[in-house]
DNA sequence: CAGTGGTCTAGACCACGGT
DNA sequence: CCGTGGTCTAGACCACTGT
C-alpha cells in the first residue's frame, strides 16, 4: 500500500507535521538533505514540495538559515480577473453589452498621474455597459493609450468589448489593482439602474507592457456584487 | 557576455515570443525536448519555465497534446492578507485596538450556513475595532466554533485581537473571501466614525482546518479604504 | 569560512490522452 | 498505440549569508 514518493506526498506530510505541531511555528525544520534521507526519496524531491510551501507563505526559508515554520502565515488569496463576459457567464447569466461612448479626449489629471503621462495627453476614452441577463451588471470607463496600441483606433469596439478586445490583441504585460467601495453618483446611479449614493463595489486597473502605459480602467458593479474566492 | 541559463532565463525568453507574437495565441510551441536543444539546456529547466508559465495562465498543456499559448490569458491577482495590525502598520500609521464585545450566542442563520454548522449553534462572537493613528480603520466582527478552537474561551482578546491570536494558535488550511461593498448601517456609522449609508469596503472570510469550520469574519473598513495589488 | 537552499544536468520511467 | 508532459534520481556546482 506504500504509494510511490512524489513531491506532493512530501508536501501533504509537511503540511501535516505543521498542522499538528511536530514542527512548531518559528521553530526550523530539518534541512532537505535529511528530509530526503527521512522520507527516502532525492533531495530534489523535497526542494519542489517546500520551494511551494514557502511560496505559499507556509515556511519561510533563507540560505545557511534554513528552513522554519512561517510566525504569521500570510494567507494569500488568488484572483481570477476573468474578461467579463466570462464572469457573467459563469454566474450562469447571459452576457450583453452596450458601447456607450467612444471618443479622443484629454484625459483628467487622475489618470494622466497613475499612467505617468504628461497631463491632458490624448487618450481614447471608451465607456461600455456589461449586463447580465439583460440587467446592468458592470460599468467599464476605460482610457487608452493609443500610441501603444496600433489598432485599436480602427477596432470595433460595439462588438467585442475593449476590455476583451485588448486581452486578445495587446502584449502581456503588468500593472495594478486597487479594489474599494464608493457610493454611485448620479451618472452611476442611471446607468447602473440603482439609487444615487448606493454602495458600489469597484476596481481599478491599470496596465503596461513594460514601462509603456497601455491603459487604466474603473470597472465599477452594480450593487450586490461579490468577488468571490477559496484561499 | 552570455549568462549562465537558468529557467528564468528561458521564462524570459518564452515570454518574449509570446510578446512578440512569435508564438500566438492558441498556437503550438516547440516540444520541450526541441526547447532544450535550442536553449542549451535540460529538458528540466524547460519544463519548470514552462510549468510555471502555465500556472500564470500564459500556456495550456496537455499531455500529448502539447502547449499552447492561451487564447484567454486569464489575469490573476494575488493578494496578500495580513493581519490588520500588519495592514496599518505598513500604511505608516500607529495601530491600535479596542475589544468591543465578547459574548456568547446562537449564531444567526447566515453565519451557521457558511460554516455548515447546525443552526443555532452557540458560538463565541468577538467585536473589535482596529484603529489607525486613533482612528477607526476596520471593524472586526467574528464568530468563532469553540469547538474547534480549544483556549480561545481563555485567551485575552482584549490585548491581541482575535485574528492574531488565531493565526498564531491555530493552522489554518483553507476558506473563502468574498470582497463586496456595503453601505453602512446605524452602528457601523457609529462606530467607524462616517455617515450612514456611507459606501463601505467590506470582506467576508470563513476558515476551515480540513472539514473543521473554525470562524467567520467580516472585516469593514472605514471609507477610502482601498485594497491594493500588482499584477 | 562553511552550511544551506537554489539550480542545472542527463537519464529514466510513467500517466495521460490524442490518433 | 505512442508522443508529450510530469516527475524522480543522483550528483554537481553555485550564491547567499550567518558565524
């Protein structure tokens, strides 16, 4: 009944002996040669079962320190950032969307700032409502660079919604996330077909292919909206 | 000039293709064995590069079948939960804290279905607020299985809040956030100090070791609060 | 300086799942 | 069936860092 060795039966062990405190938080562990040598399998083996522990905030490993059971476990939690269609779908509703405005303008100060653009350069402003089952589910502001985008100003952004149509046609790239909470004003309050001042849970995003800014987007959600996630 | 290879190297250069649209999205890469060949390298190397691109959402693979790159490169966001001290600490602002209640009682409904406990159930519930440099920060409202968690009943909440006091007790395996925004009721109002019906950035979190429900909290932050990542 | 984790290699076997 | 990714091994060298 022994099954073979792999490194997730080192890692269950591990977690185990965490879990019951035969390793105790701040305490260290035994180094990975003697683990391999315990639990006979490669040295390797072991690596790659704690390598992801300490990733996941488990264990806390530094070189010559070795290895110890993390003091604060910061508990990490993942988000899938789905194209919105995607999340609507999965929330077992049929997706509509509404281009709502399309337009070259100079972009406010706020978003100039988090691109690191010169104020009021000329960005492409998309506005688009995403509903879910015919409801307003999500308003999506967005302001694009176009010079880092060739293709975009030609796009048809009335079918396919910025949001996707940039995950398919642009470069990977990084950026941030900021979640919060603020209360809908008048244009948010219509749109979203709910009471000014409601609580509206929102996002903003912004997005860059190396050090080019690519865009910055609010997605802003109708009430009741939850983002959802295991730890 | 030629650096040593190591599987960032290859990651790098993998994401350069994907980039550069050298390798497009849904279409086949090289096998690993033709990668290592080109790249100098172990077959191993590839594979961890490629594995670790795969978890990121940037390739799909399938035995047999090979990578390809995502057609939908799903965003993820990863977020790191901190005990609130930490949050404010690393905000610059001094913490501080006030056990609000602490009491013994059936817990409601909503609470005892998320932890899959009878209804009724008498829980140990835990109120505290988490101040920044004297002002409210966060409000922390929590149930706690006292089953679950032997020397809570004893423990002294008023010195370290319960959320510290658990993740220094207790192994936690894993749970659910949900991140929503709520408008604030008479008593949030008077206790974080802001107008009702103030829009309110609000996270419900339940923890679990193995099937054993051990708490439910929600934690609401005082407005502007802004939850912040990067990609 | 010396111990520990981080990584690479070359070879091997296996499980999955298209064909 | 058999190609592809998934993983293990044994040995090796290296980078970082505490002492």
């Amino acid at each position: 009944m022994t099954q073979p060795v792999t490194w997730q039966t080192i890692q269950n062990e591990a977690l185990r002996r965490i879990r019951e405190r035969e390793w105790k938080p701040g305490e260290m562990i035994p180094h990975e040669a003697d683990l391999a040598a315990e639990l006979g399998c490669a040295r390797a083996t072991v690596n790659r079962a704690l390598r992801e522990l300490a990733a996941a905030g488990f264990l806390e490993r530094r070189r010559k320190a070795g290895t110890r059971v993390a003091l604060n476990p910061v508990r990490k939690a993942t988000f899938d950032i789905p194209i919105i269609r995607r999340d609507v779908e999965g929330r077992g509703a049929v997706h509509g969307y509404r281009l709502l405005e399309r337009s070259s303008a100079p972009a406010p100060a706020p978003v100039t700032t988090k691109l690191r653009l010169p104020a009021r350069t000329r960005l492409l402003r998309v506005s688009a409502l995403h509903l879910a089952d015919g409801a307003p589910f999500c308003l999506e502001d967005r302001w694009v660079n176009p010079a880092a985008v060739p293709g975009i100003e030609a796009a048809d952004l009335s079918a396919v919604s910025a949001n996707e149509w940039l995950v398919r046609n642009v470069t990977l790239s990084g950026g941030g996330i900021e979640f919060f909470a603020m209360p809908a004003d008048a244009r948010l309050a219509a749109v979203l077909a709910c009471e000014e001042g409601a609580a509206l849970f929102a996002i903003d995003r912004t997005t860059w292919t190396g050090a080019t800014p690519i865009t910055a987007v609010r997605l802003t959600y109708a009430p009741g909206y939850r983002m959802v996630t295991a730890i």
